[in-house]
C-alpha cells in the first residue's frame, strides 16, 4: 500500500499540469484557431488565386491569413481573436488533464515503473500506443465543448448564438442529445494518429536531443533538456502531427456546423445532413473543391500547431517538476 499515496499524487500531478498548460496553450494561440476555422468551415475558396483560376465571381469571405486577421479585427475588434475562448477552455483543461493522466498511466503499466526517466526508455511504438490511447481517452471526455468552441468561433457579426448556453440550447433543440457529439467519428479517425504521431515524435526528438546532449558535453548522464529544446521537440512534434492529420479535421468541423444558422455573408451554409458519413463528406469536398478543400485552414493551423504543442509540452514538464517539488 506504500506506493498507492505517491499513484495519487502522480495522478493528481499529470492532471493539473495537463489542465495548467492546456489553458495556457489555448489562450495563446487562440487567434490562429479562430482564423483556421473560419477558413475550414467556409465552403467557398480561401485563396484569392484560386477564384482567379476558376473565374468566380462572388468574392470569398476570406482569402488569405493576413487578410482574415485584419477582417476579423475591423469587424469584431480584437475580442474576435478570442471567439468561444470559454468553451475552448473548457474543453482543452480536462482534455490536456485526462490526456496526460491516461498517458503516465499507460507508461507506467508498459514500463513497469512510475518514475518519468523509466518512461524514456520505452519503444517507440509504445510511445505511439500511449498518445493514442490518452488521446482517445480525452477527446470523448471533451467533446461537447470542442463542439461549440468550433460553432461559436466560426460565426461572425453579427452574432447567431450570443453565448455557450444559447448555442447548446439551440443544438439540443435541432439535433437532440447526439448532436452534442456530431462529428466525434472523424474526430477518433484524426487523433489517433495525432496524438500517436505528437506524443510519440515528441518522445523521439527527446531522446535524440538527449543522445546528442550526451555527446555534445561529452557526459553520459547529461540527460536533462533545457526548456528551449524541450521548446523544439514539442515544436517539430506539433507541426508533423498537424500536416498528417489536417484533412481530417476540416471533416471534423464541416459535421460539427452542418445545419446550424450562420449570417449569409460568411458564405453557403451548410444544410443538415449534407453528408451521410465520414468517407462521403471527404468525396463531396474533393468533388466540389478539390484537394485545397481539404487542407483549408493548414497555413493558420500549422503556424498554430507549432507553438501551441511547444507551449503544452514546455508548461507541463515545468509545472509538473514545480508540483512535485512543493508536494515532495
């Protein structure tokens, strides 16, 4: 029973570093996430040079990142940026929370050990089983918020939901129960690999920095990274999960809006049902907007994956050093 408290405290350590550095993450990146959605829920192109190429005529609502973040700033000021920050908070504090927790406990059971420097050691394929399974774990624990964090950033001025509880109302009225979980098959599809790719290149870059670190200073205990490189792996982890997975999330956002109200200028809505399941809508997309269609949104969203992986993973390891040390 001696090794029960310390379980405990783990538990407790992984789960509030996780919520501390997932709303850390969140909040900082937050314009990017509202620009790159606004980008995958809008049917039209998002570049000016494709309207050129297919000679349309009615102007996209966005066309570019610059030009979206000076749209978004003219119109809605710079509250704009944090459009359905609530709910993201919401949503990314017990994910990160139960996300980290699930991925100790699943090392641990792999490695045989609780202690982190054990964890270090373990393939690279139970790195990737590890972030996976965590990231299942968090995402149907979460999913409702992430829902109407994507519904309520994706709307403009003005305003068709005012607030969390008016857009809930309105989803449980139109779609029941379910709707609250619209979208959460591709959403599973995408994080498996994501999660997989992004706990397990993180794990990867650890340990080649700390092989190098160890030839660098030519000392075969120089295990410990410095924040700026525990910076760049979480960095180079977040950009490659973010590139594999892209199109999967813009399946994820078009179920997660279809049907619900939105101002005609921010473009064609998307009707109830307009896609029967998760291969229909990646056909539909790549019928009527090709191939672009599907990596709508990946210059904001990779420019966003990037610092935000490396803010989560920078935030965790230190305020998961600084618990343990004040609870030790």
């Amino acid at each position: 029973m001696e090794g029960e408290p310390s379980q405990l405290r783990r538990a407790f350590v992984d789960a509030s570093a996780g919520a501390i550095s997932g709303g850390i993450s969140r909040t900082v990146t937050s314009p990017l996430d509202v620009i790159k959605i606004r980008f995958q829920v809008q049917l039209e192109p998002t570049s000016s040079w494709t309207l050129l190429r297919k000679g349309l005529s009615t102007p996209s609502k966005y066309t570019g990142m610059l030009q979206a973040g000076k749209d978004i700033f003219r119109e809605e000021g710079i509250q704009g940026f944090w459009r359905g920050n609530v709910p993201a908070l919401l949503m990314v504090m017990p994910y990160t929370a139960i996300q980290f927790t699930v991925l100790h406990m699943f090392k641990t059971f792999a490695s045989g050990s609780s202690k982190t420097e054990n964890h270090n050691s373990l393939s690279p394929y139970l790195s990737y089983a590890s972030g996976a399974f965590a990231g299942c774990a968090a995402t149907v624990g979460s999913y409702p918020f992430d829902l109407l964090r994507t519904i309520l950033a994706s709307q403009g001025e003005p305003k068709v939901y005012p607030n969390m509880r008016s857009a809930l109302g309105d989803i449980l009225q139109t779609r029941g129960f379910r709707g609250l979980y619209a979208g959460l098959s591709p959403t599973l599809v995408e994080i498996i690999p994501y999660a997989g790719l992004q706990f397990g290149t993180y794990d990867t870059f650890k340990r080649w920095t700390m092989a190098w670190n160890r030839r660098q200073y030519s000392n075969p205990s120089a295990e410990s990274l410095s924040s700026f490189q525990l910076f760049l792996c979480g960095l180079s982890a977040g950009t490659c999960a973010k590139l594999v997975c892209h199109p999967l999330d813009v399946v994820k956002k078009r179920f997660q809006i279809e049907g619900l109200q939105r101002h005609p200028r921010y473009g064609a809505r998307l009707e109830h049902r307009a896609y029967k399941n998760m291969s229909d809508a990646m056909r539909r997309i790549l019928q009527a907007e090709g191939w672009a269609g599907l990596y709508k949104g990946i210059v904001p969203s990779t420019v966003k994956a990037a610092p935000a992986g490396a803010v989560t993973f920078v935030a965790y390891e230190l305020t998961s050093d600084w618990l343990e040390s004040i609870l030790t």
